[in-house]
C-alpha cells in the first residue's frame, strides 16, 4: 500500500515538514507507522544532494514531535557552518506505533490484542521507512544515515541494525542519547527514581477536561516542570486527544493520553531485549561508530548503571560519550538546544565555535578509550 503523505510549512520553527503513515505488520497485526520528515527551508543556489540523513527514535510516553526544538537547533547549526562538512539534508521521526498519532490510527489492533507491543513493532517501523521508496535512491558516496535513539528509544533504533548482515555499511553511525541500557551485573541496583517510575507509570493520570487544563496540570509538577517550553507544548498538542462520552443523559468531552500509560508501561517488562542489546553493542561497536550521550544529572539511571554500558573486554567501546549539564534522563525534553549542539559535533566529528554555548575541544575520534565531551552548559 503506498504511504499516505501530507505536508506543511512550520512558520516558527523554519522547516519543513511533510507527514508520512506506512503500513507494517507485527506479529501478524497490521500497523500503521506515522512519521514526519523534516528538511531545512530551502536556501538560494543549488539544493544539496549530499549529506546526511538522521532517524530519530523517541522514548516511551512521548512521540515523534518531541524531537522538533532539538531537530530546529540541528538546522541552526547545519545552515551556520561554512566549512565544508556534510550537511544534514533531512531528519525522519517516527511514533513508537502505540505512542503519539500511531496510537489513535492503531486503536483498533491495540485493543484486540491481548499484550501491549513491543519494543520490536518500533523496530519494524524504521525497518518499513528503511525499505521503502521514501528516503530515495541511497546512494553510498552521497547520502548516509545516522541512527539516533532516546531512553527505549535507543533499544528499538540498535534492534533495527541487527536486520543486516552488514550493519557498518548501511548506517554511518549509531547515537544513542540516555539509552535505557544497563549490563546484567548491575540490574538490581537501578535508583529509587527508576523503581518510583516503573511503579507508577501504570497508574499516572491520563485525563483533564481539556488541553489547556493538562497543560497547566504538567507545567505546574515534575517532571514536566523540568521541561522546555517548546516540548511541553507540543506534548500537549500531540500528545493528548480529544474524546467525548455520549449517553442520552450526559455528553461530556475531556482529553486523554494517546498512548496508553499500561503501554508505556511495558517496557519495564523488556529486560531480556534490554541484555540483547547490550551483547549486540560487543559486536556493533566494531563495526561502526557508536556514541553515548547522558545527561549529567543522575535521576533515572546511576553512573554506575551508564558506566557498566562500557566494557572493552566485551567490545562495547565508544566512539565518544558526552554529559550534558543540566540535564536528566529527559534531556530531549530539558536541554534539546544543548542536545542538538552535541549530536552535532558527534554527526561532523568536530567541535564548533561558532555558537558560546558550544566548548572548543579537539575533534572527536575513535580510540581505545571514550572520548568524553564534558559538561556542555545548561
């Protein structure tokens, strides 16, 4: 079936977007994929064919538009650098497909199933944009793709590289931002913050009367509190919908959570694909680049936990890691400027002086030992 496409102008943000819905198919369920592709405003001259493309995968509650403050910045810094370097041509953010607008168009299979998805059915989307028409003739000279996950994010954008038998070829390199990935001799040390939110998640609030009532409802408690203003509005547009419930006494509107907080919550069920991915880092490692980003607040994960993530008698060395200041496990949501000035740095394999809220440093390279972009400013 081809893919469904829409598109639009974002005035504000300064780029394009254009909306695309594929279908695939997960354990026998046929899902839709939603995803939005963005591309800079184009410029005056000759457009570019030559650069980079990135894939971006959310983490669990959120959604593909939670990326678009840090997609804005990456633009930012793409159109102020005049030093040759590839430029980024497009990013593609794709829902988790019980997440976002994908929750609403899937609402049928999710209800018939008898278990919420997996972390694989994320996997299978990007597997679907990949194999598909939509990002063009991939040419190997030209365009190359850079995997770029958040939280659980990063689990289901590392499954996709193991749907080749040459990884290192197909993606030019792998980012994986507060990954939510731990080795096995660490897993029952996880923080009271971890445990609170694997508690809760399943029983958070997920209805107020109307947008603007949840809006208000986030913004006055954290986590959301902690949030840029930009996502936390997004969030509420895109992470909310209207629904209503007629009877013939009562018609009453609220809006509710897209994605299920039982579905979010379900992840904390995948701690065998969580050890999955870690043994896949021994080898991918080796393979190609593969950076770590934290933030350098320790909330939903300890250092000890980020630091097991590391191991070079298992293979698991890192191109570079970095700690962005300020920021916690939700750093796509607290710092995404800052996130975007070190996912750029990482992309060109260079630190910029252009912008202050970027340190020069030497350039980022490959070695025996990770390499630690440190304390970017909050």
């Amino acid at each position: 079936m081809p893919p469904s496409i829409s598109n639009e102008a974002h005035d504000e943000l300064q780029f394009q977007v254009d909306h695309f819905i594929l279908d695939t198919i997960f354990e026998g369920d046929i899902l839709k994929a939603s995803m939005n592709r963005y591309r800079p405003r184009p410029t005056a001259g000759h457009p570019e064919d030559s650069g980079l493309i990135l894939l971006l995968a959310h983490g669990m509650g959120f959604h593909q538009e939670h990326w678009e403050p840090t997609v804005q910045r990456l633009f930012e810094l793409n159109r102020a650098n005049s030093f040759g370097n590839p430029k980024i041509l497009e990013a593609w953010s794709l829902d988790y497909p019980s997440h976002g607008e994908a929750a609403e168009l899937n609402a049928p299979v999710l209800k018939r199933r008898s278990s919420p998805l997996t972390i694989r059915s994320y996997t299978n989307a990007f597997h679907e944009l990949y194999a598909s028409v939509l990002l063009g003739e991939m040419k190997e000279d030209k365009q190359k793709i850079v995997l770029i996950g958040h939280s659980a994010g990063s689990v289901g954008i590392t499954l996709l590289t193991t749907l080749f038998d040459d990884p290192g070829e197909r993606f030019h390199k792998l980012i994986l931002v507060e990954p939510t990935l731990w080795a096995p001799e660490v897993s029952g040390r996880m923080t009271e913050t971890y445990r609170l939110v694997e508690q809760s998640t399943p029983l958070r609030r997920s209805k107020w009367s109307s947008k603007q009532a949840a809006h208000d409802w986030f913004r006055s408690r954290p986590p959301w509190s902690l949030w840029d203003a930009r996502v936390l509005r997004l969030y509420t547009e895109h992470g909310l919908r209207i629904t209503s419930t007629k009877n013939e006494k009562d018609h009453k509107e609220e809006v509710i959570l897209q994605c299920d907080p039982v579905h979010e919550a379900y992840t904390f069920t995948e701690i065998p694909t969580v050890y999955e991915v870690i043994e896949r880092l021994g080898t991918l490692c080796g393979a190609m680049p593969v950076h770590l980003v934290f933030g350098a607040r320790h909330d939903m994960f300890s250092r000890e936990a980020q630091d097991s993530i590391m191991n070079s008698e298992k293979g698991r060395v890192f191109a570079s890691v970095s700690r962005i200041e300020g920021a916690g496990h939700m750093v796509v949501q607290e710092k995404p400027n800052q996130l975007a000035e070190a996912l750029y740095q990482i992309i060109l394999n260079t630190r910029l002086h252009m912008f202050s809220s970027i340190k020069i440093d030497v350039p980022i390279a490959r070695t025996s030992k990770p390499f630690c972009i440190s304390d970017f400013p909050p």
